[in-house]
C-alpha cells in the first residue's frame, strides 16, 4: 500500500489548465476589443460638415476668368466649410485625377498635386474659394478649375464626376454629374 500513495491522480489538472486557458483568451479578447473600440471613438468626435446641396456647371467653350473646359461647383445650401479642408476629385470617361492641399496662394495648383498622371486639370487656373489664399465654401460661393484639353479633351455630349470631399473625414459633401455643353 505504500506504493499507492506514491501514486500521483493528475485527472484534477486537465480542468484547471482549461479553465486558466479560457480566462487567459478571455482577456486578451477583451482587451483587444476594448482598444478597437477607443480608437475607433477618437474618430467619431470628427463632425462632417452638410452641404445639402450643390450644383455645377461645366463649359466647353470659351467662359470668364480660365478660359475653355470651365468646371464651376457651386454650394447651394449646408454648412460652410473651410478651403484647407476641402479636395476636388475629377472623372473623366478615360482619367481623372484629385486636387490636394487646397487652398492655393494665387490661380496655379500646388506641385503636391502630382496625382494627376493624365494632366486633366490645368495647373495655372483654379479659382472661386479654392484660390487666392481661400474663404470658405457657403452657400453662393464656387469653386472653379479649368480641364486642361491637352491631356483629355472633353468634347460636347461626354459626362464628368466631380466630387468634393471634407478632407479630415474623407467624406464626400457634393457629387455633380455634368454634362458638357458649348
């Protein structure tokens, strides 16, 4: 008999060791959740601001200030929103491009502005709330760009999206369809 109490029942461990493992992932998916969730709340303190709405206008021919292939998206009603927080996306059928660290000093786009691998939007004609150092985009207020014909022409008939989006949430506030006219 005394080799039996030498004898050592390990059919006790097996359900503590599965215990202190299923608190351990417990845990450590809590705490992942949790961090999840606190990152992700920081970004919700981030408000959009609301066009409710705009309209545009696109000329093919020649208009005031740039010149051909005008683009004019021009706030109808919502919130203002500052030009440093605003970029213009343009779609062509065949290219488009996005025009970043708005606004300009003067009339020409920045040289940031290199995601335009087509060269849709002429460099040296911007204008409206965009140029000149910047006001805010309200109600009544344009934002203006020239199409370069040069690196995609626009002819009379062909449509182009353009989009202006609130930068710091990468939310889009207008989206024009336009149809281009002479």
């Amino acid at each position: 008999m005394a080799g039996r109490n030498l004898y050592c029942d390990r059919r006790g461990v097996s359900p503590v060791i599965g215990v202190v493992l299923m608190l351990s992932i417990t845990v450590l998916l809590a705490g992942t959740v949790g961090g999840v969730v606190l990152t992700a709340s920081s970004d919700l303190n981030q408000r959009t601001p609301v066009v409710a709405r705009s309209t545009g206008q696109f000329v093919t021919g020649p208009s005031g200030g740039c010149g051909a292939n005008t683009v004019a998206i021009r706030h109808a009603g919502g919130d203002p929103v500052p030009a440093d927080e605003l970029e213009v996306t343009v779609a062509l059928p065949d290219s488009d491009a996005r025009i970043v660290d708005l606004p300009v000093s003067g009339t020409a786009l920045s040289a940031s502005n290199t995601d335009d691998p087509d060269n849709v939007v002429y460099d040296y004609c911007v204008g409206g709330v965009i140029a000149n150092g910047g006001q805010q985009w309200s109600a009544g207020r344009a934002i203006t760009l020239q199409l370069n014909a040069g690196g995609g022409t626009v002819e009379p008939g062909d449509t182009i999206d353009v989009r202006v989006v609130h930068a710091p949430s990468n939310s889009v506030l207008a989206a024009v369809g336009l149809t281009a006219r002479r």
